[in-house]
C-alpha cells in the first residue's frame, strides 16, 4: 500500500494481469466474494481494490482479522453488545459491521472462525440481521457487502467437516485465487526495488545497489512469506546499507542456500522437470508426484499445467491416455479432471489433434 494508503497491486506478470481483469470484475458486482491465498500474498489488497472500484467506494471499507480474537470477543467486534452482557460491558457499543453499512465489511482469515463463530456469521449472511451479544431480539438489518479471505483450503475443510459447507457456499458467489510471490516470475524484482524506494527515505540512507548474482537469487528464492517476506528483506537491506553493491553472499542465509537458488547455480531439473522424471522415470503415480507436491506448495500451478501440456503432448492430445502415462486407473480419470478444473491447471492440447470425445470431456471435467 502505498503512502496515500490507496490500494496497490505493482508487477505485469501474465498471473498478475488475469488476477487484476478478475477484480474488476468481481468490483462491478455487488456479490459476496472469498479470496483465498497463502500467507502474505496480499489478500487485503485485493479486498481494498475491490471496494475501491465498486458503487460502494465512497461509503466504509472495514476489515476484521477472525483470527486475532476468541468468540465471544469476535461477535462483539463484528455485531456489538448490550450494557451488562459481559464482565466489562459498561456500556452499548456497535459493531464493526454496523460501521460498514453500505460499504464493504472484509472478514480476514475466515477459516480461522470456530463452528459457533461459523453459525454466527451464516445467521448474518442469511438475513444480514445485527445480533448484539446479550440482546434477545435484532437491533436492525444492515446492508454490506461480505468480502472474505483465508489461508486455508475451505474446500477440502468442509470435506473434513472442519467447515460449515452452508456457510462455505454463501461466501464463495464468486471465487479469487490470489497468486504467490513465486509464481509472478520478474514481479519480484519491481517489487522489491519498490519497496527499497520506499523504505531508503524512512531509514535516512543512500538506495543500495545490487548485483546481477543478487537478483538472480531473489528471482530463484521460492518466498515462503511471499510479500511479506519480500518487504522486509528490503527493510532490512536498506538499514545494513553496506556501503557496496550487495551480493548473492551478503543476503540472508535461508535464501543462499534455498533448493530453489543451489538448482539455478548448478543447473539442476527444475521442480516440474522432477516430477515429470519422478513419474516417467521412477513409476509414481500422478498424485505421488504432482498432486501431493502441489497441496504442500512445492510445485505451483505453473509446474502442474507445463506437466501437462508435457503429457499431452506424449498421449497426442487424448486426455484418457494421459491417466495411463501418469500410472493413474481408468476410475482416476473423472478425479484427475476435476483436481485440474478446481486449481485452474487444465490446458488444452495446442495444435494436437484431440478426440471430439476427449475435448468434450476435458472442458467439461467429467468423464
């Protein structure tokens, strides 16, 4: 965010571009959204610019963490109280969704929220009736918009039961994936020279310059923190301010000795270039050496979509034959579409002729 506190979304990856035409799209409805994303990726940014370009921009933007306060402290943030309701409740006080009405009221880390909290909020979304903690009737019905985000895979937590599924498909009208820091490739490198800008005036120092080895290994570092982590490493290099250009030597250890960095110096397989080994070479089957490897962020959707393009490329174009490369059974075929249609990792084959049969059931993802 920059310092007049507007919304800010830098980089022209292609992942980038698609998610900005997809805000603006969600902006020009007036439906409840749920943003999801790993830690740091800035899930609040693209609440922000959300509200920002919507009919609701002039009223209040009002953002709750549901994973910084127990229950009974949650409700009474988000709905209010009565005087005498709890130890301390010296007075009636409204809540943070009050506030928002007619603006937007974004619900950070929702899948934090216990099952009570869960129920709570699905009373909400249902009749978007105000509840104050220790009342016995509504206080009055609001009108916001419901912008929700997690870390968490809300889908496979109300697989688990973890989730309510009700509460799940009131949130989800339209759905957001916003993409890590190590899938948004030369993004990296504009972002991070951006935030050195930003912090050199803060810390009274000269701007450092860097080395090519430098931002070589920024570019192969895999961001765990994404862009959290990638704003406080230019914090941090601007206060050291050595005095010389810094060096893939002079930053932190975590990322000089990451896989990530060691492969680009040695020219080992790229992660995708050792999955797709791990299956024709080694015989595991897809979900051994994709699927798992994907759901613990080891490989990015980038990696899945260029194993399979490389597949079809194998299977000329037939979408059936490539579960028999991937050592997958014919009753994985149906599963394997799905995953690739739910994570956004379906391709089409190019120039390969396909089957009219096999195109039909790979847009559809069924089979």
């Amino acid at each position: 965010m920059n310092a007049t506190s507007e919304p800010l979304l830098l980089g022209s990856s292609p992942v980038l571009e698609r998610l900005r035409a997809e805000l603006r799209t969600a902006a020009a409805s007036d439906a409840r959204i749920l943003i999801e994303g790993e830690t740091g990726v800035g899930k609040d940014v693209a609440a922000r610019l959300i509200h920002s370009g919507s009919r609701r921009r002039l009223q209040r933007f009002v953002a709750v963490n549901c994973a910084g306060l127990p229950d009974g402290l949650l409700e009474s943030e988000l709905f209010g109280h009565v005087r005498g309701s709890f130890t301390g409740a010296y007075r009636d006080k409204a809540g943070l969704a009050t506030l928002a009405d007619g603006g937007t009221l974004f619900l950070d880390e929702v899948g934090e929220m216990s099952p009570r909290m869960q129920a709570v909020l699905l009373r909400f979304t249902e009749h978007g009736e105000i509840n104050p903690v220790g009342s016995d009737r509504p206080a009055r019905t609001i009108d916001v918009r419901l912008i929700a985000a997690t870390n968490r895979p809300l889908a496979q937590r109300v697989a688990s039961s973890e989730f309510r599924g009700d509460l799940y498909y009131r949130l989800n009208v339209i759905h957001l994936d916003v993409p890590p820091l190590r899938e948004r490739g030369p993004d990296v490198i504009l972002l991070f020279k951006h935030f050195v800008d930003e912090f050199v005036p803060v810390h009274r120092t000269r701007s450092p310059a860097f080395t090519q080895r430098a931002l070589d290994a920024l570019l192969a570092y895999g961001w765990p923190g994404n862009i959290r982590e990638l704003k406080n490493l230019a914090e941090q290099l601007v206060v050291k301010s050595i005095g010389h250009p810094i060096d893939r030597s002079d930053l932190p250890r975590q990322m000089v000795d990451a896989p990530q960095a060691a492969s680009l110096e040695q020219g080992e397989a790229a992660p995708a270039d050792r999955a797709w080994n791990r299956i024709v070479g080694e015989g595991l089957t897809f979900w051994a050496a994709v699927h798992e490897p994907f759901m613990d962020h080891e490989l990015t959707k980038a990696d899945v979509r260029f194993i399979v393009r490389r597949g079809l490329k194998e299977s000329q174009g037939s979408y059936r034959q490539l579960t028999e490369l991937f050592r997958m059974s014919p009753r994985d075929y149906r599963r394997f579409l799905a995953f690739l249609h739910q994570h956004d990792c379906h391709v089409t084959a190019g120039p390969i002729a396909t089957t009219s049969d096999d195109e039909r059931l790979a847009k559809a993802g069924e089979g």
